[in-house]
C-alpha cells in the first residue's frame, strides 16, 4: 500500500489528535491518574489547548499522550505519525537524518524521536507466551556486528552479539548477549529458558553454546561445515535459514541506514526489527495495520531525553 503523505492525520492536528484517541482509547477517554474509563469532560475554555479532557472521580487534567511516550513533546503529532509510519513501514529502517530532513525538526528531535517509537515497540514483560509449542519448530542463532572487513581490523572483542530466536514460519524474538564475566552460552540459555516453549522442536547450528540447556528442550543441529540444511527425523528439514534471513535484514539495515549501533541502544534496535518481522506482510499486516499496532503499545513507556542518554 502506497503512503499518502497528504493523509489528513499527517497534516491536522484534530484528526491526528482523533486517530490516536481511537487507537488508544476504543472505549472511551481513559484517565491516566485514575484509571476510570469515560468519565471525563472534555475542555472547551478558550485557554485550553485542544484534546485535554478533566477526569470527574479525581478533577484530573490529562490528554491521549499523558503517560505515553509522545508525552510532553513539542513536535505536533502529526509529525509523530508520520514518523511512526516511515518507522514501521521501512524494511530496513530509516535514519535519524532521514526524519531530520523529511519532518523539518532537528536533528537531535529527530534521534530522540526514533528512540521513543522504538521505545514503543518493546512489548510489556509477560504480554507475550512462549514461542513454539508442541511439534513447532523454533530456529536459534546467534551473530555478531563488528566492523567492515575493508578497514582495520581490532578483534572481535568489543563486536555487539545477539541472539535470535524464530518460530517456523512465525514470530521472532532477539536478546542481547551481554558477554560480561559470565560465557556466551548462559546468555544464550537464559533466552531460550524464557522464551521458548519446552514442548518445541530447537533448530540450531553445530555451536556448542546449545548443547546443554536449562530444560529439556527437543534439540536436532546441523553442521554448517558440512552442510546448511539435512533431513530431520522429529519434524521437517533441520536449518537455521529463517534465522539467517532475519540477520541478513538487520545487517542490511545497519550497514545500509544506521551505520552504527552501541550497545546501550542495541536493545531498542532489536526491538523495532523483531516488532517488523512479526507483523510482515507474510503474516497478513499492512503498513497501515503495523503503524495502528505500534501506536497501541505507547502507553505506559514514557522516555525521557536524560534515560536515552543514560541506557
């Protein structure tokens, strides 16, 4: 589907204000204090900034931003939409530089601005079961990102590593591997003891990080010095590919958009490429679809300039 940048949400504050209302309140104005749900009176003194409601239990002010993260921001939600958009709808990303020049804020706007739709994208602890289930194949693998091969080599000491964890044909979730006085493979393990139904059928390379996990997990690899893929004997052939195609898109965008990722923000990068592999096109979700579904998960994720910093 083809963006309309001449939609009236990325150009009237009132609809762009009505569509997140929608979004975030189906049932009626929801007071952040509170919590009571339509029992508030909206505003309509001259002195008052459009959208702000009063809660009538608790005489509270608020608007559809309070306690989410476009909170107290000075860019006009039409822009915040825009940006949610190109955000989601761009495959590989889009750059800080990007929103910079096609917003008309500054660049620094621009950086935080990603950060905190990205912020949006992360899904709140325990809102999601585990991947897999039974006879469901999950892939895991790990990567590193170092530096290009063309400039000077320092090790691979200081390389970001994460690891991804996919369902067949379904959803993705990808930790960092923090590397820190602890090996690879407890990191590894403890993404698989979390997140990863025990009834499912594990797909790995030859690494030895999967050899021995937490619970008893169904566990068939494959030799990638031998081979990329063979016959499996419990489910269908053994490979990694899907987890390949994954860091194949997320290296593309890190070479491609970003350039460059630290490891302080490394987490809300995994975060924006996950949330776009589970709800691809494959699966049935529009650009449209994916932008509504990152604009239901602001709530309750407020980030302040100060926490990006200090991440």
């Amino acid at each position: 589907m083809t963006l309309n940048l001449k939609a009236k949400i990325y150009t009237d504050e009132n609809a762009a204000r009505e569509h997140l209302e929608a979004i975030q309140w189906p049932q009626g104005p929801v007071c952040p204090h509170c919590g009571v749900i339509n029992e508030a009176t909206l505003l309509a003194g001259k002195s008052t900034r459009p959208g702000v409601y009063k809660c009538r239990p608790c005489q509270k002010p608020f608007s559809v931003t309070v306690g989410t993260v476009f909170e107290r921001s000075k860019i006009p939600l039409t822009k915040w939409l825009l940006a949610t958009e190109l955000l989601t709808s761009s495959k590989k990303g889009i750059s800080a530089h990007q929103l910079h020049r096609m917003l008309g804020v500054t660049y620094k706007s621009a950086w935080f601005l990603a950060h905190r739709i990205r912020e949006a994208f992360v899904p709140l602890e325990g809102s999601e079961g585990p991947l897999g289930g039974e006879g469901q194949v999950v892939e895991a693998d790990e990567t590193e990102l170092g530096k290009s091969h063309k400039s000077r080599s320092k090790g691979r000491k200081h390389n970001l590593k994460f690891v991804s964890l996919i369902e067949r044909g379904g959803k993705v979730r990808s930790r960092k591997i923090t590397g820190k006085g602890r090996p690879i493979s407890m990191d590894i393990n403890e993404a698989l003891y979390v997140n990863v139904d025990p009834a499912s059928i594990l797909h790995t390379d030859g690494a030895k990080h999967y050899k021995y996990t937490k619970f008893n997990l169904t566990h068939e690899s494959v030799d990638h010095n031998k081979q990329f893929a063979r016959p499996g004997k419990l489910a269908e052939t053994i490979h990694c590919n899907s987890a390949e195609g994954y860091f194949s898109i997320f290296k593309r965008g890190l070479v491609g958009t970003y350039q460059h990722m630290s490891e302080q923000h490394l987490t809300r990068y995994l975060a924006e490429f996950d949330f776009r592999m589970n709800n691809r096109a494959k699966l049935g979700i529009t650009d449209d679809m994916r932008a509504v579904k990152a604009l239901e998960g602001i709530r309750g994720k407020r980030l302040t300039y100060r926490r990006t910093n200090a991440a």
